[in-house]
C-alpha cells in the first residue's frame, strides 16, 4: 500500500499544530488512477494545494473525507499500486 499525504514543502513555513482540509476529493475508492493524476484539493493556510498520485493504482481507502482536516504528515489516502 502506498500512502498519499500532503507534500512535506506544503508544510515548511507553517506552525507546529496547524491542520489543513480536504475541500474535494476528484476520486472515489475503487477507481484507478494514472501517475501524477489529480485526487482532489486540499486549503493549508489559505491556499489550495492539489494532491496527486505518486504513482498508478486503485484507490483503496479514502481516509480523510470531504471537509475534514488533518495534520501534517497524516495519510489521506491509501493507493494499491
């Protein structure tokens, strides 16, 4: 299983603490996915970030639903490559 978190650069100017939310998820569990493939739109601190793929698969387990927040380092989505 691999697993998809928020990039860690997202993170570097942003206070211990500080959770960011999922505004969108663009995949359902099932679904397979390409490489580099948007998966949906979270906001940290005011800006979106896009998370995508890192490689192909099926999405397993979607682990932080639409309007959730998590926290840095925290997987929001599990892929079976």
């Amino acid at each position: 299983m691999i697993e998809v978190t928020l990039m860690d650069s997202a993170w570097a100017d942003v206070e211990e603490g500080t959770e960011a939310l999922v505004d969108e998820w663009m995949v359902a569990e099932g679904d397979r996915v390409e490489a580099g493939q948007t998966l949906g739109v979270v906001e940290l601190v005011k800006t979106s970030h896009e998370i995508a793929a890192p490689s192909a698969g099926i999405v397993k387990t979607i682990k932080v639903g639409k309007q959730e927040t998590f926290g840095r380092g925290q997987a929001l989505i599990l892929l079976e490559a």
